[in-house]
C-alpha cells in the first residue's frame, strides 16, 4: 500500500515535470511573445528588444527553461507583466469559480451517472435500460459547446428560467455545471451498467444466490461495492478531461473561472499565467488520480495487498 | 408447499418419519436454453434419478454433458433465460412449481452448493468470514454467536487457526483453503443436501484426496445426502454409493456405484470405465473415448451415444432407448443392456 502512494507520487512527479515542459514549449512555439504584446502594435523594434532582454526572453531557450524549472521548484511561478502581479496570484484568484464550477459538474454527474447506470443494468435488456443507452448515446456524442449552448437557448432565452452567462447567484452556476456534466454522466452511467451486468454474472454472484438471498440482498451485499471499482477508476482519470472541458464551457458561458483567464493569458502571451495554471491544473489532477486510487484500493482488498 | 415439505419443518425434520423416500426425486428435468438462430437447446433432457437420504450419488460424464446444469437446476439457478421443466421433488414438494419465496428458503439451509472453482465462488472484496457467516448473520443472530458459528464451520472444514483465516480476503489463501472455507460455507445453513461439483478438479492431486476425505466424513458424519458431480471415475467409485452417468444431457446408466463401474450396463460407461487405467482392469493401458463427444446442441438422433458406439446396430439410429431396468437395481438407456452386462 505504502509502495503503491510512492510509486503514484513518483508517477505524479513525472507527470507533472512533463506538463511543465510540453507547456513551456508549447508557449513559446506560438507566434509572437510577452514583449510584442505588452507593447502594442506601434512599439519600434529597439523597445521590443529591449523589453525581451529585460523579460529574459533574449537567452538561449535551454537557459531560460532551466532557470524556468528551478523557479517553479521554488514555487516561483513568474510575474505576469500584463497584469502587474505574480502569475499564480492570478491564477489563485480564479481557482475558485473553477472549483466551484467542476466540483458541482463531478458530483452531479457521479450522482446521476450512477443512477442511471445502476437502473439501467438492474435489468438488462429492459425498457428503463434501452432508454438509458440511448440518452447516454446521444449525451456522449453532442460536443460541449454544442449542448452549452442548446441549453442557454432553451432555458435562458426560451423558458427564460436561468441566466445564460455570468456569477453570483446557485442559479447562474446551473446550465455551465449541467453543460460540463453531461458527457460525463454519460460516461459513467454506460460505465456502471457494463459493469454491474457483468458483476451479476460472477460466479461469487451465484454462490451468493445460493445462499438464499434476494436479488437486493445480493446486489447491495455482493454486486454493487464490486462493480463500483472500474467505475472509480475512470472517474478519477476523467476528472483530467473535465478539467478541460471546464475550459471551453467557461468560455461559452462567461464563467470567470481558470478557462477564461487561460484563454485570455493564452492570447497575450502571457507566458507565466499560462504555465501557472497548467501547473496548477495539473497538480490537482494527480492528486485527484491518487485519490481515485486509494479509493479503489479501499473498495479492492486484491489491490491494496498488493496481489494485483 | 405440500405435506411432506411443511413436514420437515425447521432442522428437526431431517429425519422425519415417514420419509423412507429419497430425499430428492428428478424426475423428467429439462432445462431448455435459447440456441442460435431463436432455437431451444436441451441442454438437460429428461433425466430423472433419485437421492436418497445420508446417500452420496456421483454424477459423471465427459465435459458438456450436463451435469453441472442439473445440479444448479435442482438449486433453481439455471442460466438467464433457461426454462425447467419435469419435478424435482424434494420431500415430495415439487421444487420446479414453487414459488420463489420458497425456493429461496430451501437455497442454502435445505440444499446447498459447493461451486466448481473456489476462487471465482468467493467474492473477491470480502473477508472469509464474513461470506461463511452470511447465513448466520443474516439470521440475525448476535455478532459474538456469528462469530463463534462462524470459526466452528471452518474448524469444520478443517481450516487451522479459524479465527485468523476469518479475517483473510480469498486471494490470501491457498486453493486447498478456499475450497475448505467453500465447503464451510455450504455448511452454514445446516442443509440436507450438498450439491458438490467437482469440488477438486481446481486443485493439487494430494490436496484433491484430502478435500474429498474431509467431504467424505462430513456426509457420513451429518447424514448429508449428497449429489458429487465429477468426471473422475475413481473418486466416484470410492466415495459413492449410487452413480448416475450422463451422455448429451441425458442419463444413459443409473444404479450402484461399484457394480455399474465394474460391470457396466451401458456402453458409454464401459468406454468411460476403459478410459481410465486403474479402476477395473489395474493396468496401465487406458482406451482414451473415440471420437468427439455428441453436445446438446447437436445431438444425433435415436441413440445420441451411436456414433461412438462400438455395437451400434440399425435400431439404434432411429430409435431413442429409454431408460429401463435392466437387472435388478440397474438401469440402462441402450437398447442392447441385457447384452452388455452379460459380457
Ligand atoms: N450459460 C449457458 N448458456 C448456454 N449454454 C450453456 C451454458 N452453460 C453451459 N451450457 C451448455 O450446456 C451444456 C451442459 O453444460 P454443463 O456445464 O452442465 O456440462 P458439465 O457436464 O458440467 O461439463 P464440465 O465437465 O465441463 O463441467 C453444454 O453443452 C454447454 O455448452
Ligand atoms: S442403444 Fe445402440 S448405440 Fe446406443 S448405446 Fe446401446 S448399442 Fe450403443
Ligand atoms: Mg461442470
């Protein structure tokens, strides 16, 4: 068990010291950069380079990643010049509306997911689960921005029953965290349904019935703990993606979260906020992988003794 | 419920008086599964043999002839989508025709499973003791009590250190373990029959006599009945007192475990017999079956054993031979068993 959360944590380093690099890169490769920017189109060539020099942005790209890694090892994320503060200040500040935004996305789409996956596989093949598969099918395949803006069409401007962008009240939160919801309860009901028929049909299953228990007795005490485990597991590496999707729905939606600051420090050039959240994003994604992790561990006594 | 069956009442009525019969009568089972192409296979047809009470019955056949298939029959959990018909008449009461409520009654504390394999039979996420002590606790007996029950069944089984083994999860045991604590479990709810297929096939040969010896003392010890699925001969031979054989999902030959393996009314069990080196001949020279076994979904008509048979004659292609006594005490499904005894 201990060896496991070490090895992860290792894993997470890595993962988060590639982030940091593909972010670096990716940045840079990008046409144009802070000083060009900050300046405004009608800066003459002599203050740009000066700009660049005192940014650091004249050295060799080598010197400037190192100096970069040993800064964020300090947890030094780099000024933003544009907006005159530290970059992870900024970022800091919109971590919030983010959290906000995910964290209701997540639980509503764990709760419903996993409601319609457990109503769909309690019985196979029937009515509830037909209709289950085909809403899952159609929630999966309409992209993001798509169902965003359907939903702020319809309730917003049709129904006139939530505000379609914005902050401030429950009620503004609604159609963004529904939007980002959506695939994801998708994902994991179609997820829990597989897995639920296929734990039904486990032989432990059958010796359970063999003791004379009902079918609720054997699904609350035998099937439902054991189908749960593929289900978490996916969870906690989706988490990432709906993270990024996070991007996108804040956009179409105004919402003042990480999304946005990042769409905007990504077209200034704005080289520290951006790195700064990816930063950021990323550590919270190993820490929620981590966690997936030890909860499966929780559920899967093979797991946690290290047998698998 | 019928009289018989409200008769036996609440453990006391094991040995009820009144009930010289068996304690399980098959009669006539089908169980018909959803083939390809919307068609019903007979995966189990028409077998009908007797348990009596504190017997062991060995079931034998070559893979896919269905015995696996009767004994969850007779526990009432054939595969999804499967229909049984015919009676299983347990105390008299038809199984077949009872209500689920009841056939959930009798699963587990009247008639009760040793699964094939004992790793996939234990739930991987849950600790020995408490899949052992399930019946009880689901009684609602005190914690202490299931826990005391609970050791005593896998002292029973002859696991060491009970109450350490209670705490261990399934994988954490070796296969002898996990067939011990399976075989506990089967015990906890003090049933009447045990339904036991191959409960040694996933095991090492020396473990193999070991689980069987210990199923062996506890039938005789209880005054179980007991229902050995296995396609081992010999331990057929040792341990039962009936043996019923089947072919395609059909019984060929039924009668008294020793006599019918030593001196065979059919010739599907003398070629059984003769594929096995050491249980009549003692020698080393075994005639492995000829040809591919019939399976259900494809069974040839008349005699679904007459492509493989040695005597095989006209008759038998079109003719289905029913299950007959041919001497006293010994049935045979081939229209020739006079013959095949007497040779
Ligand atoms: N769940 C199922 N659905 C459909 N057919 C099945 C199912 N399980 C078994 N069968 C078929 O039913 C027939 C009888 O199978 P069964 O498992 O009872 O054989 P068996 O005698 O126990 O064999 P083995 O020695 O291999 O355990 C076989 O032909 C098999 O292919
Ligand atoms: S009935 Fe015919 S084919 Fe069948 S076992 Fe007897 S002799 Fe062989
Ligand atoms: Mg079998």
């Amino acid at each position: 068990m201990t060896r496991m959360i070490v090895h992860r944590l290792l894993v997470g380093l890595f993962v988060m010291w590639g982030a940091a690099s593909l972010i670096f890169l990716i940045v840079r490769a990008a046409p144009g950069d802070p000083a060009t920017v900050l300046l405004g189109p009608d800066a003459d060539h002599a203050q740009i380079v000066r700009l660049r020099a005192s940014l650091g942005l004249d050295r060799p790209l080598g010197a400037q990643y190192l100096s970069y890694l040993g800064d964020v090892c300090r947890l030094d994320f780099g000024e933003s010049h544009r907006l005159g503060r530290p970059a992870m200040d900024a970022v800091l500040d919109r971590l919030p509306a983010t959290v906000d935004l995910t964290l209701t996305a997540t639980v509503t789409a764990v709760i419903v997911g996993l409601t319609l996956g457990m109503l769909a596989g309690g019985r196979p093949g029937g009515l509830l689960d037909r209709v289950v598969s085909a809403c899952t099918i159609a929630l999966q395949s309409f992209p993001t921005f798509w169902t965003g803006i359907m939903l702020v069409l319809v309730f917003a401007l049709n129904l006139r029953l939530l505000p379609s962008s914005g902050v401030g009240t429950p009620q503004h939160l609604v159609l963004p965290a529904v939007t980002l919801a959506f695939p994801f309860i998708a994902i994991i009901a179609r997820l829990t349904r597989t897995s639920l028929v296929e734990t039904m049909s486990e032989e432990y299953v059958r010796t359970a019935r063999s003791k004379g228990l009902t079918e609720r007795q054997v699904l609350l005490g035998h099937a439902l703990r054991n189908s749960l485990i593929p289900v978490v597991t996916v969870v906690g590496v989706q988490v990432g993606a709906l993270v990024g999707g996070a991007v996108i729905v804040e956009n179409v939606f105004a919402w003042p979260g990480l999304g946005s600051l990042v769409v905007e420090a990504v077209a200034n050039r704005d080289y520290t906020v951006v790195q700064g959240a990816t930063l950021l994003i990323a550590g919270i994604v190993v820490v929620l992988n981590l966690m997936a992790d030890l909860l499966v561990a929780q559920l899967d006594p093979r797991i946690r003794t290290g047998a698998v | 419920m019928t009289a018989a069956g409200t008769a036996r009442g609440h453990g006391a009525g094991k040995a009820a008086p009144g009930t010289d019969g068996p304690v399980l009568r098959i009669a006539d089972l089908a169980v018909e599964l959803p083939g390809p192409h919307g068609t019903r296979v007979r995966a189990v047809d028409g077998v009908s043999f007797d348990v009596p009470r504190a017997t062991t019955v060995g079931l034998i056949g070559e893979s896919g002839s269905g015995k696996t298939m009767t004994a969850h029959a007779v526990l009432g959990l054939p595969p999804e989508g499967a229909t049984l018909t015919g009676r299983l008449l347990w105390h008299g009461e038809d199984l077949v025709t009872a209500d689920p409520a009841r056939r959930r009654a009798v699963r587990g504390r009247e008639i009760a499973m040793i699964f094939q394999d004992p790793l996939a039979a234990l739930n991987p996420t849950q600790r020995i003791g408490r899949q052992v002590g399930e019946i009880p606790r689901r009684d609602r007996l005190p914690r202490a009590e299931v826990r005391r029950r609970t050791a005593e069944l896998l002292d029973r089984a002859g696991i060491p250190e009970p109450e350490r083994r209670m705490r261990a999860y399934p994988h954490e045991l070796s296969g002898g373990l996990r067939q011990r604590a399976v075989i506990a479990m089967a015990l906890a709810g003090n049933p009447e029959l045990l339904l036991a297929d191959e409960p040694t096939t996933a095991l090492d040969v020396t473990v193999q006599s070991r689980i069987l010896r210990l199923l062996a003392d506890i039938q005789a010890a209880d005054g179980l009945a007991m229902l050995l699925v296995s396609h081992d001969l010999r331990v057929v031979s040792h341990v039962a007192e009936q043996v019923v054989v089947m072919y395609a999902g059909r019984v060929c030959e039924r009668g008294p475990a020793r006599a019918a393996l030593r001196r065979p009314a059919h010739p599907y069990t003398a070629a059984l017999v003769r594929s096995v080196p050491a249980v009549r001949t003692r020698t080393a020279l075994a005639a492995p079956l000829p040809g591919a076994p019939a399976t259900p979904a494809n069974r040839p008509d008349g005699c679904a054993f007459h492509p493989r048979c040695p005597l095989v004659r006209a008759r038998c292609r079109d003719e289905t031979p029913q299950v007959r006594e041919a001497a006293p005490g010994r049935w045979s499904a081939c229209h020739f068993a006079e013959e095949v005894l007497g040779e």
